[in-house]
C-alpha cells in the first residue's frame, strides 16, 4: 500500500478509501449492502491490504453502517491506526450549528469512538449561514472530537467562499474534498478541482468506477447491486450512448496492460493528482483489484486516449436547493 497525507494534516492516509455505503442493514437505503459479518469480513480484508481509510455517513443504512464500521474497527485494529470519516447533512437542521452539534454525538455513539478523524459536510446548506456552519465545525476541532473537516459535492463557488470564511475568521479550513469524480464525468475539472488544487485540499472522489460502469464490458450488471441500484441509474443512464464509448476504450486499455478494466479506471484517478478514491466494495476481490491498479502507470498518451471522447455532462452531485427532509437519494431513477 501506499500512503499520503490528507490536506495540510498531519492525518496519514492510504491511496485507496474504502466506501462504507456498501455496509448496513439492507432496506434501510439499499437492497444490496452487507449484513454486519459480512461487512467486517471486507473491513478485515482491507486492513490486511494497509488500507486505513474509510468513509462513511450518519445517514448511510439508517445508522447501521456506522454501528458496523465501529464494531469492525474495534474487533480488529488499535483505534489510532486508522482514519474514519463520516458525514452530515442528510439529517434534521441540516448543518445548523445545533444539528451538527448533535449529530457528532450520534456519530461517535454509533462508532463507538471519541473522535473522528475527517468529519464532511455532505452537501451545501442553502437554508444556514456557512458563518455557522464553518464554527459549528471548528467547535469540534477545538473540542477534540474531530481532527481534520471536508466538503462534498457542491459548487466550485460555495467551496471557495467556505474556505474564505474560515480563514476570515480564524477556523479550521477544509483539507479534504469529497466530490464525483470519474472517467465518465469530469465536470468537476472546470472548477472545483482547481481550487481545491490551489488550496492543498486532498481529492477523494466517490463513484470511482461509475457505479460499476468503469468495471465491465457492458453497460448492464447482473448483479444485486446493478439490478437494484436505483441512484446509479440516476447518475448514468441518461448518458449511456456516448458513455459507453469511453467504456469500451478503458476495456482495450485493460487489454493492453492485460489488467482488470477497473484498475485502469483506478490508476487514471492517480494520474489525474488524486488523494485516494472511495472503492464501495462489496466483495474482499474488489479491494484487491483496487490494489493491483498501484502498479499500474499510465502514460501521457493513455490519459488523453481515455479522455478524447468526454463530452459536457448534466450536473450530478452538487444541489441547487436543499432537498425535501428525510430525503437520502438524490439521483434516484424511479
């Protein structure tokens, strides 16, 4: 494994994260994640690849894949040697002052530790003054409840203006990036990239692979996952007919480094400067393709082979209002 560090932290992390939407009580969100043996038996495989990384949220499964993250860690890694992170919006208050306050508490309840290492900000509040939210936010760094703070999808604009509050202030500054990311959408390049460049922001986008799209010859899985997975639908379907281009030059890529076509998919990320990219992975085999891809390097002309055909996508990640409450599924494809 290899490791960087997140931001301007001193937080080590390895270049793969491991997606804990993947863990919890199925039917509380999805139909396809895993049960809680389950999710510690992928855990304890990637601990045993030196990943010490990973993502979670307080509105994943209803709670469950925090309660399942926590017990896993406990069971199986001294706590100072691995780097949790989770999230908060999707909740009542979204990130008011008062809503973060509580939710950190249920947070670190269902973890069963006493801080977090990385706490991010699921999505941009239209509804509280970012003032609030950047001090509720470093309330919890000063108090010792969390190390590090980050962002997720949102406009290159509104990151920008949080990161200036901030320092205006005083406040602890985001170091890590969470935002949508892949060789089948790469709108974030305009600008939210850049300026998480420009401010030594870490980039660990989700959705890697495309909800699978990046992983398979074919636009349709088989899978429980890609029969049922609703929000992948959303995020790609529309686009399936030039998408499906780029599919196919990632499978002759693999062809030509004679590797699995995620692991391309993976080690284009890295070119592009990326931290470390979250792998949902419901099988220990995913995670040791992931690992593969660090020994893959691609050259100059391999990048712009992948990249040729993308062509300007329909936003998908950050909002434009805040979404009804209780409402966890943005793209969903009903």
């Amino acid at each position: 494994m290899q490791y960087t560090k997140l931001g301007n932290t001193d937080i080590e992390i390895s270049k793969l994260c491991v997606g804990c939407m993947s863990f919890g009580k199925a039917g509380t969100m999805h139909d396809w994640t895993l049960d809680a043996e389950k999710s510690e038996a992928v855990i304890k495989h990637a601990l045993s690849l030196g990943i010490n990384f990973f993502d979670t949220a307080n509105g994943y499964s209803a709670g469950t894949s925090e309660e399942y993250l926590g017990k896993a860690i406990k069971n199986n890694v001294p706590r100072d040697q691995v780097v949790i992170a989770s999230k908060v919006y999707f909740n009542e208050g979204r990130l008011s002052r008062k809503a973060i306050l509580r939710e950190i508490e249920g947070t670190l309840k269902r973890l069963g530790t006493d801080y977090l290492d990385l706490y991010i900000i699921h999505r941009f509040d239209y509804d509280t003054p970012i003032e609030e939210t950047m001090e509720a936010l470093d309330l919890l760094v000063k108090a010792g409840k969390v190390r590090a703070i980050g962002a997720s999808a949102m406009y290159g604009y509104q990151f920008h203006n949080m990161q200036l509050i901030a320092k205006e202030h005083g406040w602890t500054q985001f170091s890590a990036m969470e935002n949508h990311y892949n060789l089948l959408y790469r709108e974030d390049e305009r600008e939210l990239i850049p300026i998480c460049n420009q401010m030594g922001v870490s980039l660990m986008p989700y959705s890697p692979l495309a909800g699978g799209h990046l992983a398979r010859a074919t636009w349709q899985s088989k899978s429980l996952r890609g029969q049922t997975d609703r929000v992948a639908k959303g995020k790609y379907d529309r686009m399936e007919q030039q998408d499906i281009l780029i599919v196919n030059r990632v499978k002759e890529l693999s062809e030509k480094y004679n590797c699995k076509m995620s692991q391309i998919a993976i080690a284009w990320q890295w070119a592009k400067g990326i931290a470390s990219p979250i792998i949902g992975a419901t099988k220990a085999s995913y995670l040791n393709d992931a690992v593969g891809a660090l020994e893959i390097n691609l050259t100059a002309e391999d990048i712009a082979f992948l990249e040729e055909l993308y062509v300007p996508h329909p936003i998908v990640g950050a909002i434009d209002k805040n979404p009804d409450q209780g409402v966890i599924l943005l793209d969903e494809k009903k």
